[in-house]
C-alpha cells in the first residue's frame, strides 16, 4: 500500500505542459486543425457578432474625440483618459456585477472631475475671481508706434481667498510657490495668491494620479 501512494506522490519527469505539448504534436495534423477551430469557436468565435456591434459603438464614441486629438498638449491626453474613464465607470458601475462595482464607478468619476478641474486650470486661476484689474496698451512716448502693457487694480478681495486655504497659505508664507520672494507689503497679496493656487494646481495633479495608481487594477468586469 505504502508503495503505491509513493508511486502517486513522485515527482513526474516533464513539465505537465511540455506534457501537454507533446501529446498535441503527437496528433494527426488534422485533429490539431479541428480541435484549434473548436476553441476557437468556444472563446472567440462565438462573440463575433457581438464583437463587431461593440467595434461600431466604439467608433461611434470614440471618433469625435480622436478627430479633434492633437499631439502638442497635455490637454488632450487628460480629454482621452476622461472618456475612456466615463465609459468603463457606466458600464461597470451599470453592471454591478462585484461588490465594488458602484464604489469603482464612483471613484473613476472622481477621477474624470479631477482631470477636468487640471484641465481647465481652474486651482491655478482660481485668484482671479478675489481682484478686478484693468488693463491697456498706452503708446510709447519715445517710440512712435509702440505700446506699452498697462495694468491697475481696481479692487481686491485676496483676505477671503487666504483664509479659504488657511495652510497654504502658511506654506507660502514659508516660502514655497515659483512666484518668489515675497515681502508682506499690500501688492504682494496677488503674487502669494498666485503662489497657492499654482500649490493647488499640484495637489490636484498629484491626487488624480494617486487615486489611479491605488485604484485602477481593480477596476475590470
């Protein structure tokens, strides 16, 4: 008895697919040619139709964002991770077929917001909405034909715009932000506005690409 579970229970000499591979070969050609149309048709062939009707649909979504796609900006790399984003979130989050399948859809969308608040710099500008400024060309007096770039505050309500990122704020003040050095004097208060809404920009840069690197293995079907 003992002997025949060691038997059992050996080592065997090949790889169980070299096996496999091996007992394929050893078949008449036309065997493999009819055994490969059958697989064949139980994993792909089967799904032709369906294939083709979700090819067309593809193209129907996808062309008018491919027809305005240039190569020259960020801009359209974030406007094709969006749609393709919105998509797989409708058809997961529709289907509902694991447990995570709503939460997955939530957290793309997020991630669709995101790219879409980067895109349209909307951190970044943000500060503009605190001050009204005026603008004009004014002719040169040395130079006939040249103007100069005029600019004047009208109003400016940069406190409540300070206090709405409390520590940002601070962080600037420390001395972080590209638009360096700043004093403390009055018409520094837009350069420091400038500075957390470029900090602001980053945050939201870098929590989109964060969200999708602790995310997007999860999100299949």
């Amino acid at each position: 008895m003992l002997a025949w579970s060691n038997k059992f229970n050996m080592e065997p000499e090949k790889d169980i697919f070299e096996q496999w591979t091996e007992e394929r070969n050893n078949r008449p050609w036309i065997v493999r040619k009819f055994r490969g149309v059958g697989m064949w048709w139980d994993r792909e062939g089967r799904y032709t139709w369906r294939n083709f009707k979700v090819g067309i649909k593809n193209l129907i979504y996808w062309s008018p964002v491919i027809w305005k796609d240039r190569n020259w900006d960020d801009s359209f790399i974030f406007i094709i991770l969006s749609h393709k984003l919105k998509a797989q979130s409708k058809y997961i989050g529709g289907r509902g077929i694991h447990v995570s399948a709503e939460r997955d859809a939530e957290i793309m969308m997020t991630c669709v917001r995101l790219m879409e608040l980067i895109d349209d710099e909307t951190y970044s500008s943000e500060y503009m909405d605190y001050h009204k400024t005026k603008h004009w060309f004014k002719p040169c007096d040395d130079k006939e034909g040249y103007t100069t770039w005029e600019s004047k505050e009208l109003e400016e309500n940069f406190d409540d715009y300070f206090s709405k990122y409390p520590l940002i704020y601070k962080r600037v003040l420390a001395g972080e932000g590209p638009f360096q050095p700043i004093s403390f004097k009055q018409e520094d208060k837009q350069r420091i506005a400038m500075n957390i809404g470029h900090i602001n920009h980053d945050r939201a840069r870098k929590l989109l690409f964060k969200i999708m690197e602790q995310n997007i293995e999860r999100w299949w079907d």
